[in-house]
C-alpha cells in the first residue's frame, strides 16, 4: 500500500498574494481544512482553518470593527501560511505516512515528486484506507479468532477450512497482544452462525463474529 493509492488528488489551492478571506471563502465553498499554497506551481507553503484562526485578532482587541476588516483585508496567505512543510512522495508506503503524521502531531501530508505536488494525505484519506484494507465497506461476516499458542501455518490453515467450507477471504489482519494472537478475517458472505461453527468445530477460539456494514 502506497500514499498514491490513497493520496486526494483533486486539489484546490491558493497562492501567496490570495487575501485571507479569500481562501477562507475557498474552504467554506469545498468544505475542507486546508489549502496547499502553490507559486509557479511548486509548492511554498500551507494554510489550515487553524492557521487562519491564529491570525485573526482576539476579541480583547482594542480595535474597531472597522479596523479588524482592514487589517484582515490586507492579510494574505503569505502573511501567515506554514512554509517549513513535511511532505511525502507517491510511492512511501502508506504507513511511512501515518508514522510521520503521529510523530510531528500534523493532520496533513502534501505529496510531491520532485518540484511538483501531486496530492495531500490527511487524517480522513487514512481513516477511509483503513476501511477499505479491512474490506469493511464490502459488507460480510468479520470473524475474531484468539490463538494462544500461534504457530507456522496457522492462516493457511485456517483459509483452507474456509474455503473447504465454500467461504471466501476478503482480507486477514493479524494484531499480536501480550497473551496470544488476535486474527481477524473478513468473510465474504453473511452467514455468520454457519462460518462461526465451520471455525468452533475445528478447534477454534471464536471471540466475536458479525456483520459488518449491514
């Protein structure tokens, strides 16, 4: 999975010299966050909702209404947009993204090649990634199984059962905790008693199984 796989590549942007309300406008309009700031299309900066708030007087100024819409008026995204920008290329792999995100506590990654600026990440490309890595969206039967002594084979193993029991496999996640191992499958069907007894009657710990995206 790379960052070009789940990357949003229809951008709205803004240069340096957009006034503030402008961009505000902007955001207001496609209902999003934030607009990567692009001069002879390369990109030099960014600008969030956050950013834009910062900027904007507090209400314990001593200035006029008048005066606040002035100031602002002259206010462009130059004036206040992030220049020191962590970015990603196409084809990092989709984690590499998460770490720096978690890391430098950002909810945005523009992703560029070269000069060129390709697309953005951000906290909901992810959640939708996750989502569609657990084949969540496709609807079926997610199976929760507890191994307490894992072994070599084990997912072969269990696939096979499935398949001999006519089920197919959307997608495995397989999360290792302090007492064992905890494999969750997607089943594409929604027979849910009859795939939990296929499994039980093999020997299998079957915490939960349900239907997702019913």
């Amino acid at each position: 999975m790379s960052v070009s796989d789940f990357m949003t590549t229809d951008l709205v942007t803004v240069t340096p010299d957009t006034p503030i309300f402008d961009a505000v406008d902007l955001m207001k309009k496609h209902d999003i966050h934030r607009l990567p700031v692009l001069e002879n299309n390369q990109l030099v900066g960014l600008i969030t909702e956050g950013i834009i708030q910062e900027a904007m007087p507090s209400k314990a100024t001593s200035l006029s209404v008048y005066e606040v819409n002035y100031l602002l008026n002259k206010t462009t995204v130059r004036d206040v947009m992030i220049k020191d920008i962590e970015t990603i290329s196409p084809e990092a792999l989709l984690e590499d993204g998460i770490a720096i995100m978690r890391s430098k506590n950002i909810g945005v990654l523009p992703v560029v090649e070269g000069p060129n600026l390709l697309g953005i990440i951000t906290n909901n490309d992810i959640f939708d990634a996750f989502l569609k890595i657990t084949g969540y969206n496709n609807g079926g039967t997610r199976v929760t199984i507890q191994i307490t002594e894992d072994q070599k084979g084990i997912l072969a193993d269990i696939a096979q059962l499935l398949a001999n029991n006519d089920f197919s496999i959307a997608t495995i996640v397989v999360n290792r905790v302090s007492d064992g191992t905890i494999i969750e499958i997607q089943v594409e069907s929604q027979a849910v008693a009859t795939i939990q007894q296929a499994l039980e009657s093999a020997g299998y710990n079957v915490v939960n199984a349900v239907l997702t995206n019913q």
